[in-house]
C-alpha cells in the first residue's frame, strides 16, 4: 500500500483543498477511494473566464451534472469567475441556488451580463456570511429577504435594478460589519442610502459621470470609511458624525465639504485629497496621523487649515494619490500663528511621492515646519534627481535652522 492511500479522507481533502477545483475533480479517476472524494470539498473554486469555448463547455456539463450530487454538508466557499458568453444566466442560478442549500458560508461572483443570476433562496440564506459580487450582475432584491448572518457584503459594479435595492438588501443585515458599493457610471440609482448601525467599515466609489442626485451615510460605528467621490455634477452629500471613526482615505471633487468634514473629526487617521477648501472652525482632536494629497493649486493653504485644526498630529506625510497628478505648491502666506501641533506633537515629516521641486513655495514649506516644529525626530524629503540635485538639496534644507535638535534630515 502506498502512502497516500494510508491517509484518512479528512486528512486526502485538506490536499485536495489546496489544488484547484478542477485539478481535484480530475483525480477522482487515479482511484475508486478518490472517485467521489471530491464531492466532499467544502471550497469550490471555478475560474473560467479565459478558458477557451471548448473548455467552457466541458465546465458547465460538469457542473450541470455533479454540483447536484455534492455531498458536504456545509459548502464554506463557493466562488465563480465566468466569461458571460459562455455561460448561460439560468445555469449559473441554478449552480447558486444548489450551493446555497448547502449552507453557503461564502459566496463569490465575477460575472459580465446584464442579468439576475441570483436564485431567490440566497436571499433568505441564514449561513451566508459573506457575499461579494462584481460585474454587470443585476441585483434585483425581492421584498422577502433575510440574511441574519452576513457580514462582509463587497458590491463592485453590479448594476440595481432600483434606488430601493441597496435599502432593502442592507436593512436585512442586522450585523453586516464590512460593506464596499462600487457604483457603475451608467447606473440609475440617483438617491443612495446607506444606513447601518452595526457597520465597522464603508468604501463607497461614487464615478465621474455617473447621474446622481446625493447621498446619505448613517454609520454610528464605523472605524474605518473610505469615499472616492470623482462626480464633477451638483449633488448632495449627508453624513451623521463618525464618533468611533478610526481611519478614513477621502479623495472627493465636491464643492463643499462640510457635512463631510464635520462626520469625520474623531478620526486618527486621515489621507485626504479634496478640490474644496477645508473649512477652518472644525477640530480634529484625536488626529495623530495626516496624508495630504497635494495635486490641487489650493494644496499649501490647505495643508496649514488642517495643521491648525489637527491639536495632537504626530506625523505628516504630503504626497501624490494613485493616479493623481502632484502639482508645485503654490505661494502662500506665512500663518500669523504657528499650529498647536507644530510647537507640542509633530514627531515626523515626510514630502514622498509628490515631487518635492526645490522651488520657493516647496522650500519655504519644508523650512518652516524645520524651524517651527519643536519635537521633530525626522524629516524625510524624496525627490527626482533631474529635478532638484541632491547636493543642492541637501545644502540648502541642512543649513535651515531647526527648532528640535534631534531632527534627523533625510533625502531619497
């Protein structure tokens, strides 16, 4: 007897496990022991999205024939990842629906058609605990919907079939924890909700072009949220104070950002890149950490509202977000008071990924906060040699004066 075939089955599934899907279905035929081995996967994993028509075909005879005859009691993961043309709608429906009767822990689509492909039993699905959806797919929520136990619901270009839709699926997840709504451009959901009391993290992507009316976020636990928000179109934004907020990424093109600001003044990490001005009057009292994006022609203004308002700042980071554009600051006015933060917190400061240009209003930037910040440990400057020659650099920011002896000065 060889050794494999000395192992129990609970141990031959765990191997089985970490092969795909389909390479485990295809060892059933090594062995009568392996013939329905298989069947007992808990995790099903099927990626076809570029698998050529003939394979294509061959999956949905196997699936169409076998997922019927599965035979674990509780599926934990069930993940499909399909080219829409290949895969009939009402197939994949099925699929779901007889993953679901399984106690589906985990559910997980990729799909690209404009079509309902969830079957009506996911929706009072009380195992279900994840649910992630990306595509075309269209959610079209029934009114009898009941899942007690999600709680990471992840929606990236799905498509709702009303402005009702995303309502009526979140009210029915009493301790839903982690939610992303990634809104496609030529969605219809002009009016968007998103009200939970349970909920621990929000991403929402609001696109450029997208026709919309507002939004409204009532997230009283929230610890960590995150908004793109690119639309350039009038629309509202209404957001309930973030008391528990931990950490929060903003990067948003509205023109007024108040209700935004004001939600968003507990938090202790902030990354932040916004084309309005930052109201001064708000106060961040538990800000300890600050990234600002510094693409917009307002950025150096910008940066001293938030210093004045951050009491306890102990790091600054000014740099470039993902696929934005870091501009030269623009000349700016010495402050006629220095900011609390600079004289009591401010440990470390870093210019990075943002080209620091050696120009006056950078250079002026960067001595100021030498000259003025009292418990500065380091100050990091990385910049394009073409840019600004090092050596120079150097010389010039070295022989600032510095208002904390034990700032370290460090060039990349």
């Amino acid at each position: 007897m060889d050794r494999i075939s000395g192992l129990s089955d609970e141990l031959l599934l765990k191997i089985l496990m970490l092969v795909p899907t389909k390479v485990a279905a295809s060892i059933s035929i090594l062995s009568k022991r392996w013939e329905y081995l298989w069947m007992w996967l808990p995790k099903l994993d099927y990626d076809h999205r570029d698998c050529s028509k003939p394979e294509s075909k061959r999956l949905q005879c196997f699936l169409d024939h076998n997922l019927p005859l599965h035979r674990a009691p509780v599926i934990e993961s069930f993940r499909l990842e399909l080219d829409s043309s290949r895969f009939k709608p009402e197939c994949i429906k099925m699929w779901v629906a007889i993953a679901v009767s399984h106690c589906l822990r985990k559910l997980e689509i990729r799909y690209e058609s404009k079509s309902n492909i969830l079957p009506s039993n996911m929706y009072i699905c009380k195992s279900l605990v994840v649910l992630k959806l990306g595509g075309d797919i269209l959610l079209d929520v029934p009114r009898m919907v009941s899942l007690p136990s999600l709680k990471t619901m992840k929606l990236q270009s799905v498509r709702f079939f009303n402005e009702e839709t995303l309502q009526r699926l979140l009210s029915s997840c009493p301790i839903l924890e982690d939610l992303v709504v990634d809104l496609r451009e030529d969605d219809t959901t002009r009016k968007l909700t998103v009200a939970v009391p349970s909920l621990q993290s929000l991403s929402l992507y609001i696109p450029k072009s997208h026709e919309i009316d507002g939004y409204v976020i009532v997230t009283p636990a929230v610890k960590y949220f995150k908004l793109v928000d690119d639309n350039y179109k009038s629309h509202y934004c209404l957001i309930e104070h973030m008391p528990n907020l931990i950490e929060a990424h903003l990067d948003v093109s509205l023109p007024d950002i108040k209700s935004l600001i004001g939600s968003i003044t507990s938090v202790k990490r902030l990354s932040i890149c916004s084309a309005a001005m930052f109201d001064e009057g708000f106060v961040f009292n538990q800000l300890e950490h600050l990234e600002l994006c510094i693409c917009k022609d307002h950025s150096s203004n910008q940066l001293f509202r938030l210093l004045k308002s951050s009491l306890i700042l102990q790091e600054l980071n000014l740099y470039s977000m993902e696929d934005h554009f870091p501009q030269y600051m623009d000349y700016w006015n010495e402050p006629s008071t220095v900011p609390e933060c600079l004289l009591s917190t401010l440990q470390n400061f870093s210019w990075s990924f943002s080209l620091y240009s050696g120009e006056p209003p950078d250079r002026d930037i960067v001595i100021y906060i030498l000259e003025h910040a009292v418990h500065l440990k380091t100050a990091t400057i990385s910049s394009y040699e073409c840019e600004v020659p090092k050596f120079e650099m150097l010389q010039e920011l070295a022989l600032s004066s510095r208002a904390s002896t034990a700032c370290k000065l460090m060039f990349e």
